[in-house]
C-alpha cells in the first residue's frame, strides 16, 4: 500500500475507536428510528383524531334514523289588571303550566339511512388508509435522514482525512523548499489546496449539523446521541413485475383514492334519493294546567303520520344529481392517476437501485485505481517524474473515489428500502 493509502488507513483507524464506542452505547437500527418516529410523528396523531372523529360520524348516521324523544316543560305567572266598563277594578293572577313529551320515527327514507351509514363506514376505512400512508411517509423519511446523517459524517471524515494528507504534503513541500530541492510554487499550490479543503470541511460540518437536526426531529432522538446504524438488508421483489403488482395490492394511497370514489358513489346515490319520497311516524303527548272558568287541566295525546314527496324545488335537485355524477367521474380520475404516479415511482426506484448497484462495482473499481495511481505518482516524485501538483490531484482523487463510492452506497440502501417499504415487504412497527 503508497503513502497515500497508509495515512488514509490511518485516519480512519482514528476515528474507528469513537465510532464504536457511540455504536455500541447509542446506536439505533432502522427498526428503532422509525418506531421512535411513529410515536413522535404530529401528523400521525392527526390521522388517529380524523379516525376517531369518523367513527363518531358512523354513530350520528345510525342515529339519525332512530326514534328521537323530545321532552318540554313551561311555567309562567301574568298578572293581569283592568276595569270594568261601569264598575269596579278588576285584578287577575294566573301561572299556567305545560307538559310535553314528543317521539319521532322516520318509517321510508327511500334508501337515505342505508346510503348514510356506508358513508360514514367508508370514512372511516378513508381515514385509516391516510393514516397508513402517512406511516409509510415518516418511515420514509426517517430512512433518507438516517442515510443521510450517516453519508453526511462519513463525507466529513473523508474532508477531514484529505485536510491530514495535504497537511503532510505541506509540511513536506516547506522542507523540500527549506532544502533547495523544491520551489516556493510548490508550496503555494499544496497551501491553496489546504485553504480549499478545510472550507470544504467547515460546509461539511455544516451539512452533518442540519442532517442530525432532521432526524433528531423525526425522532424525538438528542442530538449527541444519535448513531444511526443502516444497511442494505430490506427484503425485495425478484422482479419489476412483481414489485409493481406487490405495490398495487399494498398501497394506502390507491386504497384512499378507492375510498374516495366510492364516497363520490354514494354522494351520487344520496342526490338520487334525496327528493323522494319520505314517511315519518310521530306521537304527542301534552298536559296543561291554565286556569280559567271553563277549563282548568287541558290532556292531549295525538299521532300523526306524515307523508311528504317534493314536488318542484327549482332545478336544485337536479343540479344536485349532475354535480354528483361529474365529481363521481373525477374521482374515478383520481384512482386511475394514483395507479400510474405508483407505476411510475415503483419503476423509478428500481432503476435507482439497479443503477446504484451497478455503480458500486464500477466504484470500487476507480477507488482501487486511484489508490494505485497515489502510490505510483508517490514513486515518481521520488524519481522526479511526478510534480506537486500531480500529487495533489492523485490525493483528492483517491478521496473523491472513496467519496463517490459511499454515496453510491447510500443511495443502494436508500433505493433499497423504499421500494421494500413501498411494496409491502417491509412490515413497520405498531
């Protein structure tokens, strides 16, 4: 192994130490991120609220259509003064009071009741598909943000790793100059790239500290404990066909846009009924005490069925029934769009992966290149075949090489567990 690859080698060595002592004490699987992010997640407390909420909404639609009992009560004074025409004044108090007790039944709906209640039953089906879609939303997000955060400090080490080699390379080219066997634009050059490399470190901790505050967020995880640990084990589909129809049959999001028609079915069926005709049973009973010459207690017990067919209400409810049918036909739409936008990031992402995969080869490749080309362009400095400034380019080379590699890497894995999540293979914690 050059130079090059011993001081690489090294620095890595480092940090291993660190880097195990967090694994070991603070390290959190996939499993244990995206759990921590389901009980953390404001918009999954969201969807259970709208799932209890339509519950609710399917106890109003049956009760609705059940016998309702209205009870009344009222008790009142009035005095009353007057004079009589040729006579004496003439003064009257009185405190009339009543009792009533009313019951309700509708008997024919023309199909409202039923229609009501499947729709309040498949708001609660919509509910619990949003709030499947928004689980698999935060697992994906907490997937890209361990991904990240791990590419992230991995992508410091490597600016950290290539400040120590131009480091030694400075220190070197000042020596050589110190001895008259080097010139000053040697060191210039080798002091120029530091500057660069060192600005790209302080970008890069920059981008370390914005990927640990994400996850941090979606985790409820502390900043200083965070170590996330991420491989590329999701289980996944042997084909594209069969990663498209896995998904097809586990997606939450065509199962909401399902739901959605067929709440735009019955919307269309309740504008069909609505007008029709209507039978409802009612019973009274009252009690009045009123004080008075003639009658002091008044009782009146009545039924009454009620028969009522609108007849003309100015076009509304055909009005009613043409907007019914278009946003029956929209939603319709919908789940044919929700199909092909599925269809469409299934394949995308197994060309990802695809593509990763195969660039992790090629990768490894240039990275065993570019480390043999730094041990050679070392060799040649030595023989004066090689210039600084080709030491320098075969230093970042090899850095860059290593660089390319891990993002290729985060990218397999990222691939890798979205299309595993998004065909269903991959069960999230409850």
């Amino acid at each position: 192994m050059g130079d090059g690859n011993v001081k690489i080698g090294r620095a890595c060595v480092a940090i291993l130490p660190a880097i195990l002592i967090a694994g070991l004490s603070n390290a959190q699987t996939v499993d244990d991120a995206i759990s921590a992010a389901l009980l953390e997640s404001p918009a999954l407390d969201r969807t259970e609220a709208g799932i209890k909420a339509a519950r609710e909404g399917v106890r109003q639609a049956r009760a609705a259509y059940l016998p309702e009992v209205t009870f009344s009560a009222s008790a009142s004074t009035a005095r009353r003064d007057a004079r009589l025409r040729e006579s004496s004044d003439f003064s009257e108090t009185s405190e009339p009071t009543s009792v009533t007790i009313r019951a309700s039944q509708p008997l024919y709906t023309n199909g409202l009741r039923q229609v009501a209640q499947q729709q309040a039953t498949n708001t609660v089906r919509a509910r619990r598909h949003e709030q499947e879609a928004t689980r698999l939303d935060v697992a994906l997000q907490v997937v890209e943000a361990m991904v990240q955060l791990d590419l992230a400090r991995k992508s410091a080490s490597l600016d950290r790793t290539l400040q120590s080699l131009l480091r030694d390379q400075v220190r070197a080219e000042e020596e050589r100059y110190r001895l008259e066997t080097g010139t000053q634009t040697n060191v210039v050059q080798a002091r120029a790239r530091l500057a660069a490399a060192e600005a790209a470190i302080t970008a890069s901790d920059m981008g370390v500290q914005q990927a640990e505050i994400r996850l941090a967020l979606l985790t409820g995880y502390p900043v200083d404990m965070l170590a996330p640990m991420i491989t590329a084990s999701a289980e996944l589909p042997p084909s594209l066909d069969d990663a498209l129809f896995l998904a097809r049959e586990n997606s939450p999001n065509i199962a909401l846009a399902r739901s959605s028609y067929t709440a735009a079915r019955l919307g269309a069926v309740t504008a069909a009924r609505k007008y029709g005709p209507q039978i409802n049973l009612s019973a009274e009973a009252s009690t009045a005490r009123t004080p008075s010459p003639a009658i002091e207690q008044d009782d009146d017990i009545r039924a009454t069925l009620t028969f009522s067919m609108p007849l003309f209400n100015g076009g509304r409810s055909s009005s009613e029934r043409r907007q019914a049918y278009a946003e029956r036909r929209a939603s319709a739409a919908d789940v044919r769009k929700a199909g092909q936008d599925l269809q469409r990031h299934v394949t995308d992402t197994w060309v990802r992966l695809a593509s990763a995969k195969s660039r992790l080869t090629a990768l490894q490749v240039r990275l065993d290149a570019a480390g043999e080309a730094l041990k050679g362009v070392r060799q040649g400095q030595q023989a004066g075949l090689w210039t600084v400034t080709d030491i320098l380019d075969a230093m970042e080379e090899r850095v860059e090489a290593e660089r390319a590699l891990e993002q290729a890497r985060a990218e397999h894995i990222l691939s890798a567990y979205e299309l595993s999540i998004t065909c269903g293979l991959y069960i999230l914690p409850r």
